[in-house]
C-alpha cells in the first residue's frame, strides 16, 4: 500500500480531482499555501495499493501541466529602493510536486 501526497497550483486542482473520480480513485484534499509565490494550492492524499502507483501518477501528469506566468518580484526589504524598478520576470508555475510513501496500515470506516 502506498500514500500518494500530491502539490498542485489551484488551476489545475478541479482538473485533477475531476479525473481521479473518473478514474476511480479516491482523494482527500487539502488547501495548503505554496512559499516561492505564496499562491495558493491544493494537496491531494490519495491511498492506492501498490500496483495502482502508475496509473495515479498518469492521472497527476496529465492533469497538472507547467505553464509560465508573469511575476513582478516583491520589494526588497533593506536598503535605498530610489534605483529598483521591480519588472515583471516570467516563471514557471503549475506541474505537481508528488511524494510516494509506503503506508503499514490503511482502514477505512
């Protein structure tokens, strides 16, 4: 048995969770705050025996894709900011950040 612990941006999360039904796998989410860009996401907690792994993780790649976004870095914190225009930088955002653990013991009531 294992425990799947995917991150995924809010975009792609109704997606995702929309294809683990049709999939039949079951799901908890979670609202959780990502730190680099502090938006928001959603972490899914998905119980699959061992055999259904790379069917999960299909299901994640296919519903979670990377795409860029415009970003205008914050201000820093000390020093002058007479001389910093903060201009917007392009960054990837989106994917899924995905942790595979093994569980000893899984019941449900």
């Amino acid at each position: 048995m294992k425990l799947i612990i995917a991150i995924v941006q809010d975009k792609d999360s109704n997606r995702l969770s929309g294809e683990l039904v049709k999939s039949n796998f079951r799901a908890t989410k979670l609202a959780s705050t990502g730190g680099f860009l502090r938006a928001g996401n959603t972490t899914f907690m998905i119980g699959v025996d061992d055999s259904q792994v790379e069917a999960v993780m299909a299901v994640i790649n296919k519903s979670c894709k990377v795409r860029e976004q415009l970003v205008t870095p914050v201000t820093p914190m000390s020093g002058t900011t007479d001389s910093y225009l903060p201009l917007p930088v392009e960054v990837q955002v989106g994917g899924a950040t995905v942790f595979v653990m093994p569980v000893d013991r899984f019941e449900h009531f």
